[in-house]
C-alpha cells in the first residue's frame, strides 16, 4: 500500500484572482485620495480663517483709530473753549495769586539770579497753560537786581605815613612802588615833622 494514500487529498486554490488584486489596489488608491482631499479642505479652511481673523482686527484697528482721532478731536475742542466753569477759573486763579506772593516776598529782599531761576523752574514746571502764562508774565514783569559792586580797598596810599628815619620811609616807597603806581601815584616825598620823624607823602 502507497505510503501517501492515507493522506487527504485536496486542490490549491488561488482566490486572490487578478480582478480581487485590482479591486484591493483600487480601495487603497482610494483611501489615498480620500486622506489627501481631507488634508487639503483642512488645509483651505485653516487659511480661510486666518484670513477672516486678520481682516476682522484690521477692520476692528481701523475703527479704534477713527474713534481715537474722534475723541481726541473733541477733547481738543473742549480744551479749547474759552468758557471754563467757575471751579476752574477760580482755582487757576489761587494758584497764581500764590505764585504772585512768593514772588512780591522774594522781591522785598531783591530778587537774584538764583531766586529768578528758581521761580522759572517752578512755572517750567507748571501742566495748566493759562496759570503758566499768568505766572511768566508776573515773572518777566520783575526786573532782576544787579548784584552790588564790591567795594574798593581803601587806598592807602592817600594819606601820609611817618618813619623814623629817611631811609625807613624809602625802603618802604620801593617795596610798595607797584601797588602805588598802580594806585595811579606816581611819585613821593619825605619830610619832616619837626618832632624828629619823616613823613612819606604820595603825589598823583
């Protein structure tokens, strides 16, 4: 007996025909596209979006300026306006009679080049435009007081010195000669006074 009859007996079939293996080949071509497609409408709506988001602030700044230059167009003209309510006027008003006393105080004592510096600072100073003005108007109203002029050394070669001795008086003539020529003398005499002693004298 054949060693293979015990066996069984069977028959390959192939059932991946070639139509199954196009069919296959299709349905993964397909889902392919169908992946590329949905990545590309994604891809479309996330610019889409993005657009619709950036026209949307650009129309929203665009807006924002017109209402800023509205407004500060308004607050121009109101600042602008000569009318101002009572509480305004009056305390612009204490604001410069302040100013205007420390200024009639500083004034009794004369008013120096560092006191004038400091009043201008504090009208430098000063944000409301109508007190400012107000302020340096009172300022330049007040002169400036000359610093004195210092006074001159006594001249001490106006009058006469005594020595002991001609010599003593001569000495002293040659050591102060530039301080008395400068003085404007220009010359001296020695004489004397009777009582045993010289008198130096300076002549103009």
């Amino acid at each position: 007996m054949n060693r293979h009859d015990d066996e069984p007996q069977y028959k390959k079939y192939d059932f991946n025909s070639e139509e199954n293996r196009r069919r296959q080949r299709r349905k993964q071509y397909s889902g392919w596209w169908f992946a590329l497609l949905i990545l590309i409408i994604g891809i479309v709506l996330a610019l889409s979006i993005n657009w619709f988001v950036t026209s949307g602030n650009h129309r929203q700044g665009s807006s924002t300026n017109s209402i800023s230059k509205t407004i500060k167009k308004s607050e121009k003209e109101l600042s602008g306006n000569s009318k101002k309510g009572s509480l305004t006027t009056q305390v612009e008003k204490n604001r410069v009679n302040a100013f205007s006393s420390k200024l009639k105080d500083a004034q009794q004592n004369g008013l120096n080049p560092k006191e004038r510096q400091q009043f201008q600072q504090t009208i430098n100073e000063e944000q409301n435009q109508s007190v400012k003005s107000q302020e340096q108007n009172l300022l330049n109203g007040v002169k400036s007081d000359k610093p004195a002029k210092p006074q001159k050394a006594p001249d001490q070669f106006s009058s006469t010195h005594t020595f002991a001795s001609v010599q003593d008086a001569k000495n002293w003539a040659k050591a102060t000669k530039q301080q008395w020529l400068k003085a404007g003398y220009v010359n001296y005499t020695i004489t004397s006074n009777g009582q045993g002693y010289y008198v130096l004298r300076f002549i103009k």
